[in-house]
C-alpha cells in the first residue's frame, strides 16, 4: 500500500525534447502525482439503444503535475531552465567560489527552455513524464517565514514507469524572507539604488510562462511541439501604511513605470567574488501599478497592498529577470 511520506518527485534534463531521460535529481518539494490529463469521451451516436453503448475514443494524451515547494538556492533554477530560459551552467564569480544563473524572460522572441523528465509516485507505483517544461509557477513570502513556491507542469504524456535508484538527496540552502530586500526605482534610475526600509511585510509573485503544447496531424496522439504565445506576471507587494505606501499610491495615479528588485541572501559563499559574497536569489521586475487597495487591519497593524502588472520599458531596456547564485557550477 501507498504511503505518502514514500512518496518523491524526481527529474532529469532531456537532451533532445521528449527523448526520456533517467531522472538525476529528487526535487526537494512536497508530494506531488503526476495527472494524466488524456482526453477519454464516450462516441454519440443513434444506433436503436436509449442507453450508452462501450463505443470510446481516446483523442488527446497530456500529463500535468503542481507541486509545493520551499524555495531554496541550488534547485530553484531547473523551473526557471524549464521556464523561463535554459542556463544549466552558471558563470563563475571572478575571485569566489559562487557561480551566477541569470534568467530572462523573453520580450521580442521566445527563448530556449529546458524540458525534463519527471518520475513522480509513492512505494506503490512510480510513474513518469517525458517533455515536461513549467506552464507557470509563483513565488510568496512573509516576515518570519521560508520563500513558498509552488510549480506547475506540462508533458507530453504519463505512464507507468520505475524510479531510477539510486540517487542522493541533494544539499540545499533555504530562502528566508526576512533575509530579503526590497529597492524600487524610476525606470530612469538604476535597479536597486533605492532599497525600502521597515515596510515590506509579504509578497506574491505569479508567473505564466506563456509555453503551450501544439496538437498536430503528426503520427501521434501528444502534442508535436511547443510554442511560447507571450509571458505574464503579476506581483503583489504588502506594505506598512507609512510614507513608502503613501507614495506607491502616488505612482499608481500617475502611471508611472517602476523597476522593483527583491533581492534575498542565504549562506556566505565558501569564497566571495567581485560581486557576491553570500548565496543569492534576485527578482528583477519592471512594471506599473495597476491598483493600490484599500488599507486594511492586519493584527492590529494598518497594512497596503500593491499590485503590480510586468511590462517591458524601453528607457531601462528590463521586463521579468531573475538571478541565482550558488556554489555549483553546473546545474545539477
């Protein structure tokens, strides 16, 4: 019998799309299954019965997974290979021992992006996923609690499968979001110049990669390839209601363009390099305002919350980046 605290989620990085790969990592998230999402209907027809005759078709097959998970510094990057852009190999930090990952999201053409395998099940059955690639995924966070994700998968189809054994637990390093920092700028200004001080309380960052299976008249009943149709975000931002609050309000009624970094710091590199010196995990947005809700009472405490639509602007070139920095060179 199936036990949940059996259970597991494990992926590897395919070479050629769709070409299944023995998984070389357990992601290090809560339980997830695999939900085969084949298109099974019952065939209408008028044949002389006034019941359902066992007359069926199976036209589309697709696989789906969600997963919850905490941020940390050395796994992040395979949902943001798998969908913002594929860097599997970070560039050393000139001096240090840190290796920098930077993502960014595609503004005038798709990118390239990383599919996986995934095996995912418990001790009484492991089932597997081939072409995978993230449909979108969020990340939260509040004052006194680890950074929360949870991620969203597509592939091609999901079968019965074995899990590849045996694999190490991975170390990882978790994101904590006091350890955070907030900067907000004009688009003319430079991204994190201006840091806000004793007023960021949570934040929630909803990303759609804007990748979607394409159904073709080609041999088979997947989906034949995948196209990006155009990426979104939204970012919610939750405020002290002080001067920084007040001004957010003031940008929100004059449209104006921001640039927001979230900029968050773990473990002290075994080295530092001429621009880290502790394991890092960084949000570039840029975007405008599209509503300042009313103040509300949050224990006894006056709190804002923004919110904010990605937009690309041409004056500082930026839309949606993001940056990791670890201590492994390859992503692994």
């Amino acid at each position: 019998m199936g036990v949940i605290l059996l259970s597991k989620t494990q992926i590897g990085g395919e070479t050629t799309a769709g070409s299944a790969v023995a998984a070389d990592v357990i992601f290090r998230g809560e339980t997830a299954f695999l939900d085969d999402q084949r298109e099974m209907m019952m065939v209408d027809e008028n044949i002389g019965y006034i019941s359902k005759v066992d007359r069926s078709i199976t036209p589309k097959y697709l696989g789906y997974m969600t997963q919850p998970f905490t941020v940390n510094f050395e796994q992040i990057g395979h949902i943001l290979s798998a969908g913002v852009e594929s860097v599997v190999t970070g560039s050393a930090d000139t001096g240090g021992s840190g290796y920098i990952y930077t993502h960014n999201m595609p503004t005038t053409a798709a990118n390239t992006y990383k599919t996986y395998t995934i095996e995912g099940g418990d001790n009484e059955q492991a089932y597997e996923m081939e072409y995978s690639f993230v449909d979108s995924f969020t990340i939260s966070g509040a004052g006194g609690e680890a950074l929360k994700g949870t991620v969203n998968w597509n592939g091609r189809q999901v079968s019965k499968s074995t899990f590849t054994s045996p694999l190490s637990l991975q170390t990882v390093s978790d994101i904590v979001f006091s350890k955070g920092k907030l900067y907000i700028d004009g688009v003319s200004g430079t991204m994190g110049a201006t840091q806000i001080t004793n007023t960021w309380l949570s934040m929630n960052l909803d990303v759609k990669t804007g990748i979607q299976p394409v159904f073709t008249g080609d041999g088979q009943k997947y989906f034949s390839y995948t196209k990006c149709i155009g990426p979104e975000a939204t970012l919610d931002l939750t405020f002290e209601h002080n001067d920084n609050s007040v001004s957010m309000f003031d940008y929100w009624q004059a449209e104006t363009p921001l640039q927001v970094r979230m900029a968050f710091e773990g473990p002290a590199l075994t080295t530092a390099g001429a621009t880290y010196t502790y394991k890092s995990f960084i949000i570039d947005f840029v975007g405008k305002i599209v509503k300042v809700n009313a103040p509300t009472n949050q224990d006894g405490d006056t709190v804002v919350t923004i919110s904010m639509q990605a937009a690309y602007n041409s004056t500082c070139a930026k839309f949606l980046d993001f940056i990791v920095v670890n201590e492994n060179a390859t992503l692994t």
